[in-house]
C-alpha cells in the first residue's frame, strides 16, 4: 500500500506542481528583462478560468479535435509510473516500460495535437502544425539518440538503473558520454518546452508554433492542453534532472519525510535547470524559423558522439 500511494504521489506531483514551475519561468524570465513579471500562481488562476469558460467547437471539427486534448493529458499522467520522481527505487508499475516507452509516450500527445491542428481546417492550425512536424522531423529522432546513448551507457533501458549508476560513479559521471548526453539533452529541453528564440507564446503569425496549433480550441479542452504542456514540461525537467544531471535527493525508503524531502529538493533543482534556461533563452536574439535546423543538429551531433564515446571506454 506505501508504494502504491507513492506512486499516486509522483502522478500528482507533476499533476500538482507544473504549473508553479511554469509560473516560475514567467516570472523570472520577465524579471531578467527587467519587467515585474506575473504571479508565481498565474497559471494556476489561468486554468480555473479556462476550465469555466464555454467551449467552442468549430465548425466541421471532428472526434479529433475532442480526443486530442484528453489523450495528450491521459499520456502526460503515464509517464511519471515510469520514472524517479521522488523515489530512487521502481514502484509497481514501473516496470510497465523502459526509457524508449516513456519517450513514445511523452511524444504521443504532441502527435495528435498536430493532427487536431489540422483537423479544423484553420489556416493558423496548419501552419503551427505543419511547423512543428518540421520540428519534430529533427527533435524526435534525436530524442530517441539520446535515450539509446542512455542504456549503452548503464547497460540498461531503465531510468532508476541509470539514476543508481550516475549517482553511485562518478567516473561515468563525468565521462564524455555523459557530458555530451547532458549538452544534447538540453538543447532538446529548450526545444521541447519551446524555448528557442524561434517560438513565441504570443498571437504574432510569423513566430506561432504552440498557439496557433491550439488557436481553435476553447475552454476546458484548451486548459486541458495547457495542462498537459506544463506537464510535459515538468516531465523533462525531471528526466534531466533526476536522471542525467542530479540524481542525488530521492527518497530511498519511500517514507513520507523523504518523499516530501524529495518533492522540495526536485522544486531547488528544478529552480537551478529553469534559471540556466532563462539566461540561455534571454541571452539569444530572435531567429528566422529555418534556423532552428542549427541547434538540432547540434544536438543530433551531440548524441551521436555520446553513442560513440559509451562504445570506447
């Protein structure tokens, strides 16, 4: 029973806490531009209005345009069974599938949001859409790189596997492999959870990617797709953080001290990953949309060589 109601715990600590670790890259995103920046709980206050709003459905919307957003939410509360959120030992379902399953999952969502983008008929769906597939095209099979390069280098696809090698090693972890895993896996962050200069969270037709992929939807669906934005979001940082970066702080025994433990030192590193985010994004001026082949290659680049050097040492 106290594994099962740590496993419930880690679903609703993404469910619970992504939007404050939204809230906190607004805010001090806008801080470091020398503006005040919204409330921490903004996103918080944002869903309750949207989840109260009346829903509008376009005409000629299908059963896509309804699924979308309750599989991309459904896909988003999977993905922590699988991974160390606040424990650094599996818990009963955890077994259901390894890093590579996780990593389908995640993407599932983003697949059928692009595929209600263009459901609509909207001329800014298929645009967002089909910008994100050009994406995408880069980004996924990089991903997936990376996720290979992490079980050659523990030999083995499971993230409490490498959580426990990483954490215990230090001559893997500061191995070359895991370096360039790190430097790749962080461009993918930046891209995933859109935050490379060529994304835009606003209405302006020349950067919308996200929004205009969304621009249809309305009410509870549209918080429904927030909602699991921000998850996906709090998702990567963990698997960034609990698995390749800091894979210390996690509780061992599965007491509720140390799972609260774990949930308040997940909150300092996650504090640490979103400021390094922030001056990278800041730091960067605005690029042209075809740009964004540069830093993906990069990336790619960065995955393929962290293949190469597990293989040598």
């Amino acid at each position: 029973m106290k594994d099962i109601a740590l496993q419930a715990g880690q679903v609703l600590a993404v469910l619970l806490l992504s939007p404050l670790l939204q809230g906190f890259i607004l805010r001090y995103e806008e801080r470091a531009q020398r503006a005040r920046g919204p409330n921490l709980i903004q996103p918080y206050r944002d869903l309750w209005k949207l989840f109260h709003k009346e829903l509008v459905v376009p005409e000629g919307a299908s059963f896509v345009h309804f699924s979308a957003p309750v599989i991309a939410f459904t896909a988003m509360m999977i993905v922590p069974l699988l991974i160390p959120v606040l424990t650094n030992y599996p818990l009963p379902l955890s077994d259901m599938g390894d890093i590579l399953g996780g990593g389908f999952i995640l993407t599932l969502g983003g697949f059928f949001i692009t595929l209600a983008g263009l459901d609509s008929g909207s001329a800014y769906g298929g645009i967002g859409s089909s910008r994100s597939v050009m994406i995408t095209i880069l980004a996924e099979p990089t991903l997936i790189l990376v996720f290979v390069g992490i079980t050659l280098l523990a030999k083995a696809m499971l993230p409490f596997v490498v959580n426990h090698l990483l954490a215990s090693n230090l001559a893997v972890y500061w191995s070359p492999a895991h370096v360039f895993l790190v430097c790749a896996f962080f461009i993918l962050l930046l891209v995933e959870t859109d935050r490379l200069p060529i994304h835009s969270s606003t209405h302006i037709e020349v950067y919308m990617i996200e929004e205009a992929r969304i621009l249809e939807y309305s009410g509870p669906l549209l918080a429904l797709i927030r909602w699991a934005s921000m998850m996906k979001q709090f998702i990567l940082y963990i698997i960034f953080c609990n698995v390749l970066v800091l894979p210390w702080a996690l509780s061992i025994q599965g007491t509720a001290v140390g799972a609260f433990g774990a949930a308040v030192g997940l909150l300092g590193k996650f504090a640490l990953v979103a400021c390094a985010v922030m001056v990278v994004e800041t730091a960067q001026s605005r690029l042209r949309f075809y740009r964004y082949q540069e830093t993906l290659a990069a990336s790619f680049l960065l995955a393929a060589l962290a293949v190469i050097a597990s293989q040598i040492q």
